[in-house]
C-alpha cells in the first residue's frame, strides 16, 4: 500500500463503528457507479451483436473452435 492509503487506513480505524459504516458505504458506492455504468454498456453491446447476428451480419464460429484457439494462445 501507498503511505497515503497506510495513513487514511490508519485514520478510518479511529473512527466510530457508524461513521466506518458510513465510510465503507461511501466508498462502496464510489466503486459501484462505474460498475453499473459498465454493465449497462455492455448490456447494450449484447443487444446489437444479437441484432446483427439474427440479421445474419455477424459470423458465428464453433464454441469448440474459440476454445481450442484460446488454450493454444494460453501455452
């Protein structure tokens, strides 16, 4: 860890259970935004890859050959 993350660590320990609830929600929800903002956009991308494969714009490969090319590209 940074020294500025030991000393707000450190800092955040000393404080009152409810305001280290507080603190943690706060954060959690900091981390949580950009989560939901990613999610959605991938939701999206979904939507069109289905659209574009249903109006036959899209190549389909075999599960079996994305796999084996993934593990020959793993070693």
């Amino acid at each position: 860890m940074t020294k500025s993350l030991n000393l707000i660590e450190r800092q955040a320990l000393e404080l009152t259970v409810e305001e280290r609830a507080k603190l943690a929600e706060l954060l959690l929800d900091s981390v949580r935004s950009p989560i939901a903002d990613v999610e959605s956009a991938w939701a999206i991308e979904i939507e069109n890859r289905v659209a574009a494969f249903d109006r036959g714009e899209m190549q389909a490969y075999p599960a079996e050959d994305v796999f084996a090319e993934a593990r020959s590209l793993s070693h």
